[in-house]
C-alpha cells in the first residue's frame, strides 16, 4: 500500500542521490556501456560503408585490439588516481572547514561528472575489445573510443585545476554563501500573497473563520489555544512533559511520537494536510525540520482524533492504525540534516568555517570575515523577503494544519550570535560584524528584524569594547563601524511597505 504522505520521503531520497558519489558515474556507466553495444550493432549491420568512409584510419583486428587494450588499461589507472586525489581532497577539506562540509564536495557535479567520465570509458572500452572479431574489427566503436579516451585527457587537465581551485577557502565560502541565498529565496515569498504581519509572516487568509467553525479543524484551534498565542511559535518541547493515556491520548488531543532517533529532514505538508481533511482534523506540529528527534518525542497533536488513539478502527469516528503511520511517516528522520526545509544547516556550515579560522591553532581572521560577508548577505536577503504562511489550508479554506513560527531574529542569532564568543578579541571580526549585520539591516522592511540585528551589534560592540588591552585606534575603528550601522538602520526601506499588520 502506497503511503499517503509519500512526498517527503520522496524528497529526501532525492536529496540522498543528490549527496551520493556514485548515481552521476552509475548512470554514466549505464549509459557507455549501452553506446558500446548499441555502435558494436552498427558495425555488424554497416561494416562495409564505415570502412569506406574512414578509409586510412580503418586497423586491423589485431591493431585494433592493442589500441583497446592500451586505453583501457590507462583508463582505469588514471581513474585510480582520480579517486585517490578526491579522497586527499576530502580528507583536507575536513581537516581544514569541518567535516559537515564534506557534503557539499560528494554533491559537486564536477567532481561526480569526472568519475563518471572514466569509469564509463573504461567499460565503454572493455565492451568494444570485447566485440573485436578477428576478421571484422568494430570501426566506428573502436574510433569513438580513441575520441572518449582523447576527451578524458582533457577531463583530467579540468579536474586537476577544478579541486585545486574547489579546495581553497574562498572558493567554498562562496559556494556555501550561494547555497544560502538559494535556499533563502527558496524558503520565503519576495510579496506576500495576502497581508502580512508585523514579523513578516504571510498567512493565507483571517483565522476567525476558522475558530469560528463547528468542525474538528475549528474545535482542535480552540482547544490548542491557536487564536490566543497565534502571535509565538508553539512551544516543541510543550507536550513532552504532559500525561498522555495508552492510546497516546493527550490532554488537548492525540500526540503522534517518534518510533525512532533522528534529525528532522523533511515535513510533508501537504500529505498532512490532505489527511486532515480527509478525517476532519486540525494536526498541529511541534518540531522544526533539522531539530534532533529523540526517540518517543512528540511531533506533532492531532486535534479532533482525542476520542481514538492510535490503534483504533474506523474512519468516521477515528484514525486507522494506518491513518497513524501516515501522519507519522509525513515526519522523514535521518542521519544528518539537509537544507531542503531547513536554511539554518548552511548558516551553521558558515559559522563553523569562521568559527575554525578564529581558533588559536589558526589564527586566520580573514576567512571570518568572509564567512561573515556571506551570512550577512543572506540575513539581508531574508529580511528583505517574507515568511511562507504557517498556517496550511485545504481546498475549502479550513486551516489544516499549523508549522511552528521561524522568526528572522532565531535566524539573526545564529549567523551573528557565535562571532560574540569566538571573534571579540579581534578588533577586525568586530567591525566586519558590524558591517554585515549593517549592510543587513539596510535591505529590511520590517522594523522588528533591524531591532534584531540591532541587539546583535550591540552585543558585539559590548564585548570588543569592553578588552582592557584595546588600543585607541582600535577603539575608534569600532565606534566608526557603529555610526555606519546606525546610519544604515535609519535610511533602511519603511517597516511598513503598504502592508497592514494582522489583527
């Protein structure tokens, strides 16, 4: 039976190919081993036409076989060579940025489309020698198979100057920074689709339709207290602690629990919501995609199911057992987390490479700075943007299901918030944090999100300035930095756009 909340599962095993060395060199390998007999075919069927347009370059069969031999043999030694320059690669990587950022070498297309390029070669021309015959040598395979081996000549030139390049600092400063942006302008809307409150939430539509409503979604808000704490993000550990009956009951409704240990990767919304409507039911989640999920932690409590648990029968009056394992399989776990619903993991990769670079065995401020360039664009690019709609409806406009709230400034503290500790004793990390959460603050729209930032630089300033060793110099540099933050606050775009806050 095909689960009803497939889609998350679906995009995390996408996600996993993404992240694995080997898909991109299998289907390569596929492929040129499918081109290999499908041009060995060709030369059965038109041997005498190919030998005539080739003419001169035409070999013998047993020349043939030695050309073969020759690059099929060097094939598979330069893809040995290949391998072992990846791993040396890998290996400095971890060493050098944290090893969380291994992930982002295995997705590199480069380095996946260049494995794949030898290893298909090489069964590209194992194939071929394979099919030489004795008095009909395959011509046009044989040709092809001196081009690809000729190809894969310049594919290792390319390689050798693509890790070398890859593997410095800058290089995966910036490729981790426009992973960022991508998922930032991924995640959130550039215009809210309705009007949006003072945090820059979007919701779909007034919530007082929905609280008013005699069904399970309307009844399930009320008993959750949605309307009144609309305004903050439920509380994920709030339902831990509660008692709960054997069935799994909860106080304000049935609590759905991890079978199993792991990082939050995915939530499947829409599967949710789906399921929601199909047994008139409001789901409120408790977790954020990328927390760790203990075994038995709660995920989400099911409104309007609290009368049957898990493990009763019925549609109308409750929830299947496999009701229950679909709405708990909507919540994917795994090993490590991915960025695919949580932004934060690339902000926490940045931080790690500044945080590395300021640690005494470094010393190396520089690559702070930078990493602080490309997180405060990325806060910048946020602040700009809006929320998607926490709320999640059905096609009739019932509020469904309801996401914990990320807020911009969880997301401020944590790209500027650890520099405080690591960075403080440098006068250089200071101001250059001060310029990054500056040139933030510039692109908010919301009044709240600079206050955030606001807290942060200040902070900042607090610890640099408070060193009894700083020189004045240092000290004017500092002050300097805070005037152009604070410059940079009052001509940033109006709080309010056009746009009404929510009632």
């Amino acid at each position: 039976m095909i689960p009803k909340t497939w889609l998350g599962r679906i995009l995390s095993f996408w996600d996993d190919l993404r992240s694995s060395y080997w898909f991109v060199p299998l289907l390569m390998s596929i492929g040129g081993s499918i081109g290999a007999l499908v041009l060995l075919d060709l030369d059965r069927r038109n041997e005498p036409a190919f030998g005539d347009f080739f003419g001169s370059f035409s070999l013998s069969s047993e020349a043939t076989r030695s050309v073969l031999s020759t690059i099929t043999g060097s094939v598979i030694t330069v893809t040995g060579v290949v391998f072992s320059i990846t791993v040396v690669a890998l290996t400095l990587a971890s060493s050098q940025f944290g090893p969380r950022l291994l992930r982002g070498f295995l997705r590199d297309r480069s380095n996946q489309f260049v494995l794949g390029t030898f290893v298909s070669t090489f069964l590209f021309n194992l194939i071929v020698l394979r099919g030489v015959k004795n008095d009909h040598p395959p011509i046009l395979a044989s040709t092809v198979a001196v081009l690809l081996a000729v190809g894969s000549v310049f594919i290792l030139i390319y390689f050798i100057h693509h890790v070398t390049t890859s593997i410095q600092a800058p290089s995966v400063i910036a490729s981790v920074g426009r992973e960022l942006v991508s998922a930032v302008e991924r995640f959130t809307l550039e215009e809210p689709a309705e009007p949006a409150d003072d945090a820059g939430h979007s919701p779909s539509r007034s919530l007082d339709r929905t609280l008013d409503e005699p069904d399970a979604a309307g009844r399930g808000m009320r008993e959750a207290g949605i309307g009144e704490r609309d305004r903050r993000s439920p509380d994920p550990h709030a339902h831990d602690a509660e008692p709960q009956g054997r069935s799994g009951r909860h106080a304000q409704g049935a609590t759905v629990r991890s079978r199993s240990a792991g990082f939050l990767r995915v939530i499947d919304h829409s599967g949710l919501v789906d399921l929601a409507k199909e047994n008139d039911l409001f789901v409120e989640v408790v977790v954020r995609p990328g927390e760790f999920v203990p075994l038995d932690r709660v995920l989400a409590v099911v409104h309007g199911a609290s009368e049957t648990g898990p493990g009763s029968t019925g549609t109308k009056a409750g929830l299947s057992d496999d009701d229950w394992d679909d709405i708990r399989g909507a919540f994917v776990l795994g090993d490590r987390r991915t960025e695919i619903q949580d932004p934060s993991l690339l902000v926490d990769q940045l931080v790690e490479m500044g945080a590395r670079a300021l640690s005494p065995g470094v010393n190396d401020p520089h690559t702070a700075i930078q990493c602080l360039g490309r997180l405060g664009d990325g806060v910048g690019r946020l602040g700009a943007r809006y929320w998607p709609a926490f709320r999640h409806r059905d096609d009739d406009g019932q509020v469904r299901v309801v996401l914990p709230r990320t807020e911009f400034a969880d997301f401020a503290w944590r790209s500027f918030a650890p520099f405080r500790q690591y960075g403080a004793g440098d006068p250089t990390v200071v101001v250059a944090l001060v310029e990054a959460a500056g040139l933030a603050a510039a692109r908010c729209i919301r009044e709240a999100d600079r206050d955030a930032l606001q807290e942060v630089v200040d902070e900042m300033l607090d610890a640099g300035l408070a060193r009894d060793s700083i020189s004045p110099s240092d000290r004017r540099q500092i002050e300097s930095a805070r005037e152009r933050f604070a410059f940079r606050v009052q001509v940033a775009p109006s709080s309010d756009q056009g746009i009404k806050p929510q009632q």
